[in-house]
C-alpha cells in the first residue's frame, strides 16, 4: 500500500510519477485511477472508462524497497517505495 514512485531508467526517482495503491483494492496512478488484484501470480491494473475499459498485466517482484514490473514484451518498470514497504 501507499504512494511509489516510477524509477527513471538512470535510476533516479521521478517523484512526480506516482502510483498509489489503497487497501480497498484502487489505486491512482498512471494519469488514472482503476483497480488492482494478484491473479495467477501477475499483478493486474482495470481501467474503466464511460464507454471502454483496459487491463495491464505484469509479472512482478518485490526487490528491497523496489517493485519491478516485467510488462510482455520484455520492458520492465521500476517503481521505489522510501522507507518501509507497508
């Protein structure tokens, strides 16, 4: 839970890139706010617009204070927490 901040690929925080993540299962990040779930293993971000939804799915690992996010096509996204994880 809480506010992590996208790792640039120089590996310096970009603090105003962000993505929040609630206890109730939404988060607000990624220009959007959706919902998140653990399904099979991967992490799965639901946006729903008024007439369209999209999912992302990412596998994913917990490194430190580190979420790396490993997208299909190989990229992989970095995202830091400061301090302690929860």
């Amino acid at each position: 839970m809480g506010t992590w901040y996208e790792v640039d690929d120089d590996g310096s925080v970009d603090y105003d890139e962000d993505i929040q993540f609630f206890s109730d299962g939404t988060f607000s990040g990624f220009g959007e706010d959706g919902t998140y779930s653990i399904v099979d293993g991967q992490l799965v971000f639901r946006f729903q617009w008024a007439v369209s939804s999209f999912v992302y799915v990412y596998d994913f690992d917990f490194q430190g204070n580190e979420l790396h996010l490993f997208e299909e096509d190989g990229d992989e996204k970095i995202l830091q927490k400061e301090g302690t994880l929860f």
